[in-house]
DNA sequence: TTTACTGCAAACGATTTGCAGTCCC
DNA sequence: GGGACTGCAAATCGTTTGCAGTAAA
C-alpha cells in the first residue's frame, strides 16, 4: 500500500499532525492517515470501534489493534483527547484536544461539547491554594439531554 | 455468622444508611455492615480491592464478588460515590457521596477532596443555556500533588 | 421457612500485547 | 535494507454473573 500525503489537499490542522508524526520519525501509513483523517472530521467522540469503522470502508484489512495502537499514539502527542467511561468504550474527541467540559447524556450516550467562562481561572485557583501542579482536567456534566427528554 | 447492629455504636450516618438498607427489604449481613463501615471510615478513596481487604481482616471468608455487589448497591442508593478511572481500578468515596471536585495526582495516584464554590451555580446555568436536565457531575483535576513535586 | 445473599469459579468485554510477516522511508 | 508498523490471536484484568449452598428475618 502506498499514500502520498502531499497528493491530497488537507485541513492546516491534519497538516500539521502529519508533520508533527513525521518529526516524531512516525511512518505515515495508510492506516494512520485514516485513523487520523477520521478523527478529525468526526465531531461525534466516536468509540474506537466506530473508528475502526470507518477507517475499514477505506482500507478493509485495518486491524482494530492499529486503531487503538494510533488513538494511543495520538493522545500521547496531544492530538486528541480520550473521554473514559467506566463502562462501555472510551470516547474520542479529536475536533478539539484540549480540555473542555462536557455533556453527557446518561440515555442516548451523546456527548455534547460546551463551554463553561473562566474554568482556567478555577483550576489556576485550585492550583494556588492547594500547592497541586495541575495538569489537565476532566468536567463531565450528566444529564438527559434536549431530545431524549421529549421522547420521554 | 450472626451480627446485631443494635448492639454497638454507629456514627449518626452509619445507623441511617442501615435504616435505609432495612427499609429496601435488604439483610444486613456481616460482610455487608463491614463492607458499609469500611467504606465510611476510609476517607482515602479506597478501591474494591482495599475495601476487599480490609473487610477480610474480620470475616476472612469475603469474597471480592460480595464486595462489588455491595458497592453498587450503595452506590444505587446514593451513600457512596464511584470515580471511574479509565485505567485501573474505579476509587469509591463513602465520606463524601455528593458530587465535588477531585483532585488527583497522576504519579502516586491519591486523590483528594477539594471545594470549588459555586459549582453547583455553574451546572445550573448549564442546564439552564443548554436545555440538559443535569443529574450529577464530575470534576477531576489532574497534576501532580505537593508531596510528590518535592520528591521530584 | 423463605428467599436474599454468599463464595466460588467461570464469563465478560474493552484494551493490550506477542509475534511473524509487511512495507514505509 | 532496516526496523517501525501491521494483522491476527491470545492474554490481560477489573468487574459481573451463574449457581448451589447458607443464613438473616
């Protein structure tokens, strides 16, 4: 299998990643360009299953291994973020990979993506009064959502 | 094995949530009180395995299935919360069964408790600008804790 | 006595891993 | 050509479940 990546047109952002794989001395292969393209176009946090998917209407052979294997790659550059649920598979979000709240709808599973003002500023608080080096976050806000709530 | 809860002295909480499980129809099985009492007196956010543990020090025979099954019937009931860690085991805190902020260092895997003011001001107006019926939330926050940034 | 609960062991399911072969660079 | 990457299948591991026996009420 061979893919030119220069061949095809690109969002900046895909780019960008693409350049960032091949500083890291990562092999652009099919597969990963895929998982990759596929992240970034699905606004859904898709499971790794539905990646998989996706990825294998393109390329058939794609292993569900590869999928995680490349999500983990991802995450470890900052490329995406992972959304884990206790139970069921852990969600991807890959349009935006910086922390940021989310809603999540406990019937239908839909995770919604919102924007909470000044979060930075509490967690810059926290982490003056309690002497934490903060790192990151997670804020998941359950619920039932709009549609779920009229269907009953 | 028989227990008379009656006959010896429980927090104010303790004797509650016994009245509660009475209420349901449940039996109070030693391992079940042991179990609750472990859970409300360990403010370290134990995990299954700990509560296992522990509670095996009275009643040796405790199976790590009742242990689980008795968690989520606490959890089901309200007195205790779960924090589902993607990797790992879920940490239970039966001190706090209300949702608050978690602060959680990503080396040695404490977590502490932490008050953020308003919060609950916060998913109000969520719910209110978004149309979702809130239920709970979650709120951790990820770094590194004082203890281990001076162990470097 | 009734039947909820227990311990045990097997099942489960998402994710990871070992390995032999493949193919990007 | 070399070694990172792939597909496959088996392993992992926290948690759940089935079942026959036990004991709380």
């Amino acid at each position: 299998m061979h893919v030119n990546p220069h061949s095809q047109s690109g969002s900046p952002r895909l780019l960008a990643i693409l350049q960032q794989l091949r500083a890291r001395g990562c092999r652009l292969t099919p597969q990963r360009v895929a998982i990759l393209q596929a992240m970034l176009t699905n606004a859904e946090h898709p499971t790794a299953e539905q990646i998989h998917t996706r990825v294998k209407a393109q390329f058939p052979m794609t292993s569900l291994a590869t999928v995680y294997n490349t999500l983990d790659l991802l995450k470890e550059m900052g490329a995406l973020l992972e959304i884990e649920l206790g139970h069921g598979s852990s969600r991807f979000d890959g349009v935006n990979p910086h922390p940021h709240p989310h809603l999540i709808c406990t019937r239908c599973h839909t995770i919604l993506d919102t924007d909470i003002p000044h979060l930075q500023t509490v967690t810059d608080v926290v982490s003056q009064t309690t002497g934490f080096m903060v790192t990151g976050y997670r804020f998941d806000i359950f619920g039932i959502c709009p549609t779920c709530q009229t269907i009953g």
